[in-house]
C-alpha cells in the first residue's frame, strides 16, 4: 500500500462509529479471547509467583474462582489470584 492510500485510509479511521471501531481492532489484533488472555497472564504468574499484598514466595493453591486459579499466602493468608493488584482485577469472565 502507498503511504497517500494509508494516510487516507488512517483519516477514515477517524469516523468509525464504536461497534467498528471494535470489529477493526479485532481483526487487527486477533488474540482478544479472554480465557487465552488470562491463560497467558496466570502462565507468567507461575514463572514467579508472589503474593501481592506481602511480596511473600510461600504459596498454596486455594480452589478457583472466575476460571482463575486461586492461591492464599502462607505469610498473611490473604488469597488472591494471578490479576489481584493489577489493572484487571475486576475482569469476570465466565470459565469455559
Ligand atoms: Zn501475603
């Protein structure tokens, strides 16, 4: 594609209403499955997991939860899962 088409196709962008807005995203970016997504975050939270309110390394697993493997401290036996403290932790989704 020529850079004129792509700016004019990028100024077309602009006027998109929400819902095609949406559609173009996901067909910009296909992996917006959330289970995956989640799947993908608890995988890198197993890497190196800590507790998210003392930091402490001395976990249990404690059931689940909205598809999301539970876990409780050993040190403060708060419990918490891979998104606790970070931006999705109100995500709800329902398991498959
Ligand atoms: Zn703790």
């Amino acid at each position: 594609m020529i850079a004129e088409e792509f700016k004019e196709l990028l100024s077309s962008l602009r006027g998109l209403g929400h819902h095609q807005r949406n559609l173009a995203k996901a067909t910009l970016n296909p992996q917006t499955d959330l289970p995956e997504t989640l799947g993908v975050i608890e995988a890198r939270f197993e890497l190196n997991p800590a507790c998210p309110h003392c930091a402490g390394i001395r976990l249990s697993r404690y059931g689940s939860a909205s598809g999301l493997q539970r876990y409780s401290c050993k040190s403060c036996r708060k419990t918490f899962n891979a998104l606790t403290g970070t931006p999705l932790a109100r995500l709800r989704h329902k398991p498959k």
